[in-house]
C-alpha cells in the first residue's frame, strides 16, 4: 500500500465521521481507550496483514537486495521527503533546523549522487523529522482517541490528519499520479525490511501486544511533539519522575 | 541537580578491551565540589553500561558459540545486571498493594524470566549492529541513564537508553528507554490493563505460559 493509497484510505474514514470526541466515562474523566474494541479487531487484521504479506515481502526482498542498496535506498526516500519536513519546521518556526534541513537536501542531493548516500551527516548537518501531527500537536490540538486504522497502523484523529498532509507535501504521492505506482510500495517494503529487528522485538517482548503497541505509539509521538529534536545526541527527555519512585506509604517488600 | 555530562564525540564501541578504560577516562569531567559525587555516580554508571555493552556484542559476535549457548550466556548477564526487584515493583505500581505476597513473588520471577528471556533473544535479532555510548545524564532522583546509539541497516541510529540506579555497590539497570518509549512505562501499561481484566492470577498466567511456550521452541 502505498502513501498516496493510505491517505485516501485515512481521508474516507475522517469523512465518513470517524472524526469524534468520547464522552467522558462515569468518573467525569475520558477513557483512554474507548475505541478498544473495533482498534482490536482492526489491530488483528494489521498483524496478520504483515505477518503473512509484508513481512514475508520484506523478508524476500532483503534476501535478494544487498544490504548496502537497502540502506542507500532508504536514504534516497528518506531524502525524497525534505518538502514535508521543510514545511513542517517552518510551521512550528523551528528555522535553524529548516535551515539544516536545506543544506541537508542540497548537499545529499548532489554530492551524495541523488540522495543514495548521505555525506551531509559527516558534515554535522543534523536530520529533523517534523511531520504534520506533531505540528499540530505542538499548536495545541489534543490528539483525540487512540485509533487504529486499517493497514495504515496505530493513529489517532489529529495524526490521522496530520498523515493527510503529510501525503499532500510527499513527492512519492505524485510518482503515484504520474503512473509509477510500484515506488511507494518499494519505499514501504524495504523500510519493512530495514526495522525488522525492532518488529521482531516488539513481538518478543509484549505480553499484550495491542496494549504495548498503542502505548509505545503514544509514548513515543508524545515525545516528538514535546520535543523533536530526538536526533541529537543528548540524553532523553524522561517521562514523568513518578515512574521511577516507590510510593513511601507502603513497607518495600522485596 | 540534573546534569549532563557531553563528551566531545560519542565513543566507537569495537571489540577491543580497552574501551572500557577509555570510557571511564572520558566520564570523568572535572566540575564543581557538587557535582563531584554526580561524576563519580555518572562515570561508574556508564562504565557499566560500557561493560555490559562490550560483553554482549562479544558473546553476539563470538563464531564458536552456538545460538542456544549465546542466548544462555546473554539470559545470564540480564540477570546479572537488571534490578528486577525495583522493576518489578515499578511495574506493578499501585497493584502492588493489591497482591498478595506469593503473588508478588510469583509475578516477580516470571517477569524476569520474561525479560531475559527477551534479552536472550537479541541472539535472533542480531544484524551485526554497532553501539556506540552517547551523553550521560544524573536525574534528580540519583539515577543515571546513559544514552546508547545503535548503529545497524536502517537509515537512522536507534537510541537506546538505559536508566540505572545504584544497589549497594552495583549499578543496575531499571529501565530500558528505546526511541523515548520507556519499557518500563509499557510494561506498566500492559500489566495494569491484564489486572483490571483478568486479575493478578490471570496476568501471572499468562506471562507463565507465555514463557513456557518461548522457553520450549528455544528463545
């Protein structure tokens, strides 16, 4: 599936209503997950999708495509996608990192042969991944219910949108239009191949995989928006202190 | 109290031995009479995380071992060196209260075995990645997380973080932090949704035959 088709896939069900807000439940306060019945469903249908489509797709592909092309052409896509991320740096007046961005593209474009290799990295100039949910969760709209959309994976309304636009400024929406429509399927297989490993550990280490995979989802593009220069080689913005304190009213029993 | 020590460069992790020395070498920042305990704390944590690091990709990497025997050793290591006690009992959080103290042994032996277990089976994920060690960082509390970046076939390095907190004389980890997705955060999630739906016994059961079925086709 690729870009052009999940927007549209994500355009027909934000139209159709799917756009809502939950009642609050009895306690006055919002149930975190009041779609988990029809997300999974949805989530059972996504995992067999890849275990029994992408992921042996991905696998084959891996096996007859060298690493090395692997990886250059993830950074050819990844290169491919500056319009996106040039907008969304500007939008939350990040110009530095829309500058780095610039610089990034003019220089992988033509010394890195097309953006196959990335000597712009090497030079210190620093990748930023925006994208239009986190900008709009930067502009302070809430993120809504977590949802899970077919094919396309964990989500919810404000990302859902965010993902529209996000295909709007993607230059593989318009390789689509213009008929060559195997090349976001290629982009999406061998990005597939490429996060084998965190899959696999995804699988690996959940004892309820829905709950993991939507809580990791949500951990993580709150981070992004709280911060979204997890590229730099910092030590991480944690989560909140109380994570990692025992209460005191009870005896340690250890 | 929050610090940040910043090498100048993040540190290539190979296979020789003495990169650990290297490392301590290098946390070793001068800085203020205050923040002398936080650099002795931060340099024996990352010395930690050096080592770890160091002998896992050794073990990983070692063509004389079979994948059952890696996997043994690496199992072994994570019991050496995650504090399963404080996880568990971070993990549970509030439901703690609500156990009994068999359960919470209970619970607390499956959970470890369901993390080595995990950690075990690196041995299957394993794509001759580099890790690299990044800045490390003394939290309010007197924890230190030392960032990791692996380095391996995708086009962006994972950040691996990992948080430790300090037990007698050891420094052990408490959680892993992988792309801003604390583990320890997820298990809680996890863990607190089973309770409320199959209770403290149905969340044991299931992490038990979860283990039993990846302890029989071997990881």
């Amino acid at each position: 599936m690729t870009r052009f088709g999940l927007g549209f896939l994500v355009a027909s069900a934000l139209v159709t209503g799917a756009c809502f807000s939950p009642p609050p439940g009895p306690d006055g306060r919002v149930p975190p997950d009041p779609l988990e019945g029809s997300n999974r469903a949805v989530f059972a249908f996504n995992d067999s999708l890849d275990r029994w489509f992408f992921e042996p797709l991905a696998d084959g592909w891996a096996f007859v495509t060298p690493k090395v092309l692997r990886t250059s052409l993830g950074k050819f896509f990844k290169n491919l996608g500056y319009p996106g991320r040039l907008v969304t740096n500007l939008l939350q007046a990040e110009f530095r990192q829309a500058g780095s961005e610039t610089l990034r593209f003019a220089t992988n474009t033509t010394v890195g042969v097309a953006g196959f290799f990335d000597p712009a990295s090497r030079f210190g100039l620093g990748q930023y991944d925006e994208d239009f949910g986190q900008v709009f969760g930067r502009w302070g709209f809430g993120s809504g219910p977590f949802w899970m959309i077919p094919v396309a994976g964990p989500s919810n309304p404000r990302e859902a949108w965010g993902l529209l636009f996000d295909t709007a400024f993607d230059p593989l929406t318009y390789l689509f239009l213009v008929d060559v429509p195997g090349v976001g399927f290629v982009s999406g297989v061998n990005e597939r191949s490429l996060a084998d490993p965190q899959v696999e550990l995804a699988r690996d280490a959940a004892v309820d995989l829905y709950v993991s995979v939507r809580d990791a989802y949500i951990q993580r593009r709150e981070a992004l928006i709280r911060d979204g220069r997890v590229m730099e080689d910092t030590a991480p913005d944690q989560p909140a202190d109380d994570l990692y304190e025992i209460p005191e009213d009870e005896d340690g029993i250890e | 109290m929050t610090r940040t020590l910043r090498e100048g460069s993040a540190l290539r992790r190979g296979l020789g031995c003495a990169a650990l020395g290297v490392a301590l070498g290098l946390a070793g920042a001068p800085a203020s009479a205050e923040g002398a305990v936080d650099d002795a704390a931060a340099a024996a944590a990352r010395a930690r995380v050096a080592d770890t690091v160091e002998r896992v990709l050794a073990v990983l990497r070692d063509p004389a071992l079979s994948g059952d025997d890696k996997r043994a050793r690496i199992e072994g290591l994570a019991y050496e060196r995650f504090d399963f006690a404080t996880i568990s009992r971070l993990v549970l959080a509030r439901n703690w209260r609500r156990m009994t103290p068999e359960q919470r042994a209970a619970f607390q032996e499956e959970f470890k075995r369901h993390l080595s277990l995990t950690y075990g089976g690196s041995v299957d994920r394993y794509r001759d990645e580099e890790v690299l060690l990044g800045a490390t960082r003394v939290e309010r509390n007197g924890d230190v997380t030392v960032r990791t970046r692996v380095e391996g076939d995708a086009v962006e390095p994972v950040f691996v973080d990992y948080r430790l907190r300090r037990r007698e004389d050891a420094w052990l980890v408490i959680d892993v932090i992988i792309e801003n997705v604390s583990l320890l955060q997820n298990f809680r999630t996890q863990t607190q949704e089973l309770i409320s739906n199959v209770g403290p016994e149905g969340l044991i059961e299931k992490l038990r035959s979860k283990n039993e079925a990846r302890t029989a086709k071997g990881g």
